[in-house]
C-alpha cells in the first residue's frame, strides 16, 4: 500500500501554509498574489474549476470595500482549500 501523499495533495499543503501565514500577517500584496495566481493554477489543476473562478475574482472583480472585507474573503478561501484538502486526503484513503 502506497502511503506517500499525491503532489496536489501535496502542493496544497504547501499552499495553504503560506496563504495563512501571509494572513497572519496580513499582507495583503501577498495573499492577493497567492489567491489570483497560486490557488488558481493549482485549483485548475485539481479540477476545482468553482474554486479557480472565486480566487480570480478575490482579485479582480470590483475592490472590496474594506481591508476586513478582503481579509474575511480570504478568510472563506482558505477555508474552501482546506475542505478541498479534505476531500483529497478522504480520496488518498479510499484507494
């Protein structure tokens, strides 16, 4: 039995340490950066098509209207890749 995690598995892991470190921080250049081009690309590639569509609109629909409006969506976002992580890891068990 292959116990070794998938690279998207993997690559999410790697994703989301540093979408909340940069949110424990507060850097809001970098969570956008990483919601508009990390968590798309990866979205993309694991077939979360719905997730890929909100992190590009994270940043590119209008301007939320506050900082803790962004940092609340961001807040959501992340939770949306842990419940994807989830989903993975149920997956990785199961086969």
């Amino acid at each position: 039995m292959n116990t070794q995690p998938a690279p998207l598995q993997l690559s999410l892991e790697d994703l989301l340490g540093d979408l909340q470190h940069a949110r424990r921080h507060q850097d809001m250049s970098r969570l956008a950066l990483l919601a508009y081009c990390e968590v798309r690309r990866w979205a993309r590639q694991a077939g979360e098509n719905a997730l890929a569509e909100r992190s590009a609109a994270l940043v590119t629909r209008s301007p939320q209207a506050t900082r803790e409006q962004f940092m609340a969506e961001v807040d959501e976002l992340i939770g949306q890749l842990q419940q994807a992580h989830g989903r993975l890891v149920a997956g990785a068990t199961t086969t």
